[in-house]
C-alpha cells in the first residue's frame, strides 16, 4: 500500500503537463508558469522545507541546528551551481527564439535536478509514514501531490517550449514522476531506517540550497523580465496560494 501511493504521487507531476498540452504551451501561459513556479517555490522553501529541516534536525541547540541548514543548503547551492555548468549555456538579456529556448531548457534541467532528489526524500518520508499511520499518510499524499502539480506544469512548459516535441517531453516527466516512487523503493529495500532522520536532513537542507539557487538565477531573471507586471504578480500570488492551500489539507 506505502509503496503504491508513491507511485500514485507521480500522477500530480504528470498532471500538471498534462494542463501544459490542454493550454498549448502558448508564451502568455509560459511566462506564467514561470511566475506560479517562482511563487510556489518560495513558498516551498519558506513553510515546507525550512521548517522540516529545522524539525527533523531538532538537536535542542538552536545554534547548532541554524548552521546545519546553512551549511546543507550552501552545500545544495554550490553543487547546483556546478552542475549548472554541464547545462547548455543561456543568457536571459538575448531575447531571440533561439536564446528562448535554450534558457527554457536549462530551467527545465536544472528544476528537474532538484524535484527528483526532493521527491526521492519525499517517497522515503511517505512510505514511513504510510506504514506508520494509514490516514496520516493519505493526507499528506494530497499535500505533496497537489504541491507537484504546479511544479510539473513548469518543467513540462520549460521542456516543450524549448523541444516542440510533445513525446520528448512526455518522456521526461513520465522518468521524473518516478523519483517519488524510487524514494519509497530504496527505503523499502535498502537499511535507511536506522540512519533514516540524517539522510532525510542531509537531503532537506541539500535541497534548499538547490531550490535556493533554481529561484534565484533562474525563475528571477525570467520573472523580473517580463513585461507583463500584472501577469507577473497574479501568477506569483497564484503559486503562494496553491502551497498554503496544501498546507491546510
């Protein structure tokens, strides 16, 4: 049962591009995405991960636990940065269709880093809770589900944007829906559950820094060129919205 909702859990990443073809991918709804996604991140950041991390660390120094988090996400920052590097090149100050689609592909890649160690955590944490308290899990399934949907909106939009394949980019999130199900799997097979807290911690604050820099470099620069500033802040206000309302269910 643990093991199947986190396979159910990759239908929401899959749902969110499905709502990407539905829309045709047009460039209003791109920009859009990008701003549901830099608003939905931040919030991600701000009320799940930071606050998990902080709980699962929870050491009893206050002190201690502080530079935990920053040296995991500085951690999670520079390694991001580093792969970055292996990413195709993109500028945000050219502006041509070519420049478009090489800079939507290298949010899609660098995004996609990040969800799948952050779903693999997520698949362990579910699959633990689920075998420990039924309907908890299945709430906190809801959560997390709805919270990927926007975010497999982005890297659906990000991918089809920069490929015009639609097979291409169905292959793509099919594999990353998987990484909830490859957390579940690995702790079911694997002896995680004795060191189970280090590794959800170690990963937690690794994958804040990873978002940190995804907000930072490549959802700001998009965001603040727009020039649509009400398309902006409504598709900002949208992604902040999403996060608290999975943050009530």
């Amino acid at each position: 049962m643990a093991l199947l909702l986190t396979l159910f859990l990759g239908l929401f990443i899959i749902l969110g591009a499905i709502i990407v073809f539905l829309t045709k991918n047009n460039d209003r709804f791109v920009q859009f995405s990008i701003s549901l996604a830099f608003g939905v991140i931040t919030m991600l950041i701000l009320t799940d991960l930071i606050p998990e991390a902080f709980e699962v660390i929870a050491s009893g120094n206050i002190i201690y636990d502080i530079l935990y988090v920053i040296i995991g996400a500085s951690i999670g920052f520079v390694l991001l940065s580093i792969l970055d590097a292996f990413v195709p090149d993109h500028e945000d100050n050219l502006t041509t269709t070519t420049d478009d689609d090489r800079n939507f592909k290298h949010i899609g890649m660098v995004a996609s880093i990040a969800l799948v160690i952050h779903n693999i955590v997520e698949g362990m944490a579910i699959y633990l809770l689920v075998s420990s308290d039924l309907k908890a899990g299945l709430m906190a399934c809801v959560g997390v589900g709805l919270h990927n949907i926007p975010l497999g909106m982005v890297i659906a939009s990000a991918f089809y944007k920069s490929n015009k394949d639609k097979r291409h980019t169905i292959l793509i999130i099919l594999g990353i829906s998987l990484s909830t199900f490859i957390g579940g799997l690995l702790i079911s097979v694997l002896p995680f559950t004795d060191i189970m807290e280090v590794v959800e911690s170690i990963s937690l604050t690794v994958t804040l820094g990873m978002l940190l820099y995804i907000l930072i470099f490549e959802l700001l620069p998009k965001v603040i060129h727009n020039k649509d500033k009400k398309e902006t802040i409504s598709g900002i206000i949208l992604g902040v919205i999403l996060l608290l309302i999975t943050l009530f269910i």
